[in-house]
C-alpha cells in the first residue's frame, strides 16, 4: 500500500498523522486519507479540488506533475509526502 506523510508544518495545525492509503494515483490516495482524516482537506486542496498554492505534493521524492488533477501514478510501496510550500524573497 502506498503512504501518505505530513511534514511539521503542516501537522501543527492540524492532526493529520501519517497512515497507509488505498488508490493507484495520488487523486486516489488523498481522498482515501481524507475519508478518514477530513479536517485535512481544507489544507491541502482549494475550493475546486486542487493542490492548493503553497502546498506541494512529492511521490517517491518526485514532484507532482498534476496538481489540478493529481493523475500522477501511485504505486505499493510509494510515499507520497505532503509539504507546505514557502514562497517569496
């Protein structure tokens, strides 16, 4: 089964512990850990399903290349880790 982890940032505010996950691509996957874990989702995606700006998403150490859709493939084993993104100068 893939994985799913949060960094500090993140788990700061709000509780969204690490746990194994079902689905074949990450789209899959967050919406099986939001199932259980739905305070997490305002989080992670905006208003229209997407990853939200100053998130970003890596499987297996690559970047997601879909964040509108998170068609990205997902394979037994991955870890799919979420981060808050920084941004500015």
């Amino acid at each position: 089964m893939p994985r799913i982890a949060f960094t500090s940032n993140l788990r700061r505010h709000v509780d969204c512990p690490a746990a194994e996950v079902r689905g074949t691509t990450v789209s899959e996957c967050l919406a099986d850990y939001f199932a259980t874990h739905p305070q997490v989702r305002s989080y992670v995606l905006d208003d229209q399903g997407r990853i939200r700006r100053h998130v970003a998403v890596f499987v297996g150490g690559e970047q997601l290349r879909d964040p509108a859709a998170q068609t990205d493939v997902v394979s037994d084993g991955d870890e799919i880790t979420v981060m808050q993104a920084l941004s500015g100068g």
